[in-house]
C-alpha cells in the first residue's frame, strides 16, 4: 500500500537544516517541482545514520518524501554528484543564495524558474571564474522569478532604452529618463547598464557595480529591512564558514 503524498526521484538541494528533537533533522529544501518544502529527517543525527553525510549544502540530490502536513518526513536522499565542494568565497556567495531563498520564497510554490537558476548559480560558483557576475546574476534571476523586476527594456515614458542616458530606478516602476537630478528612494543607472541586464549579461565590471546598486535596492524592499545574516560573515572571515547545519556565523559576497 503506497503511502500518502508519496514522492519519489524529485530532484532538489539542501537549503538548510536544523536539529530537531533529539536524534531528526528539519531540513528546509529547494526542489524542481514543488518549491520549497520542509522535511523531518528521522534519525539523521544519529552518528551511523545514512542520511548523516548526504544532507548537505550545495550537492544535487534525488528525494522522496511522504505526508501531507506542513513538514513532511523523508524517506530517502541520494546523491547525485556533479559540482565540486565549495570553498572560501564560493561557500560564502552559496549560503547567501541559501539565506535569500529562505527569506523571499514562500513553502510549496513552485516558481519555475527557481530551481534551474540556483543549479546554474551553483555551477558558476564552483567555476569561481568571476563572482560578481554570478551573484548579480543570481540576485536578478530571483527578483524576476518573485515579479519583482522592474521593465528593463522600455522607460517610464514607454520609450526604448537609450545606452547614453541615465535612469533613475525605483522598486515596482520603469526607469525614468525625466526624474529630478534630486530624485530619491531609488538608484541612477546608466542605459548601457540596464541594456546589458535585459540581456542577462552581467561581463562588463561597470555592469556589475551598477547592477549591485539595484539588486540592493530591489532586496531591501522585498526583504522589508529585516538584515540578513551572511551579509555579517565577511567581519569574521571566510575561516568562520562550515557545511554544519545552521546558518554560518557571520559577508556580503555582493560586494564581489
């Protein structure tokens, strides 16, 4: 007899996890298919449990879980390998993604475009090739998956983007070819720059710092002024980051 809200072979990641009773785990995962979903892993802590050195950060896994309650219980959690073991500010620009999708996203909704953004966020880190456009990358992707991300293509005026004006912009309105020089509430960005994000190019280092500027922005307003807690790491130093469970002790990888 098969078991109630059975799901097998659901590919997902680890976001989280947190000690739960005395020998569980509550682990807080981002899956392809259903969102994010918390699970009860029974006896995890245990020191001969399988699950003990499966249930971790950043490696792509195979789930399945039964239940139909606000947390259900897993059943099992293969590792699917594939990425290597991030290290130094890799990890660090990891756990903000993690802490990010804990904040913004909600339980069970199973935005699309997540769960292919974060893979691809994760292969850029392992590259360690250039940061700063990963996680600006990263950062817009998950603004437009929220619908949050302003028009990028046209001004508030319905004209297209002009590569040698500036724009001033605000959460939730198009960029503003017209606003006062003393415009507040919002950042100036230069057409070039919002062209090269419509394109979901993020090479150029004049790019990467403009579009740091919005991301900010666009963040703080979703995140209504609650701080994260990985944008402190950088204070304590990348010595302070581990795979334990629980967020790391103290960064802000944006300033990549």
């Amino acid at each position: 007899m098969s078991q109630p809200g059975k799901v097998d072979r659901q590919p997902g990641y680890v976001l989280h996890t947190q000690a739960y009773r005395e020998t569980s785990l509550l682990v807080d995962v981002l899956t392809r298919d259903h969102g994010r979903l918390v699970l009860v892993a029974r006896g995890a802590r245990r020191p001969k449990a399988e699950l003990r050195g499966v249930l971790l950060p950043f490696h792509p896994l195979l789930l399945a879980w039964f239940g139909k309650g606000e947390v259900r219980t897993l059943h099992s959690a293969d590792w699917q390998g594939g990425l290597p073991q991030l290290t130094g500010r890799p990890l660090l620009c990891g756990f903000y993604f993690n802490e990010l999708l804990m904040r913004l996203t909600a339980r069970e909704d199973p935005l699309p475009a997540l769960y292919p953004l974060y893979g691809e966020a994760l292969q850029g880190l392992a590259g360690a090739a250039d940061l700063g456009s990963v996680v600006r990358r990263f950062e817009m992707g998950l603004v437009r998956a929220l619908g949050y991300s302003p028009l990028l293509s046209q001004d508030a005026a319905g004209r297209p983007i002009e590569p040698g004006r500036h724009y001033f912009c605000r959460p939730g309105e198009a960029p503003d070819a017209d606003a006062p020089p003393a415009a507040v509430h919002g950042v100036w960005l230069s057409g070039a720059t919002l062209q090269a994000l419509a394109g979901d190019d993020y090479t150029l280092a004049s790019t990467q710092r403009e579009a740091r500027s919005l991301t900010r922005l666009l963040l703080a307003e979703l995140l209504d002024g609650t701080p994260l807690i990985t944008p402190r790491l950088l204070e304590a130093g990348a010595g302070a980051l581990s795979l334990t469970t629980g967020w790391p002790k103290a960064a802000d990888p944006s300033t990549e």
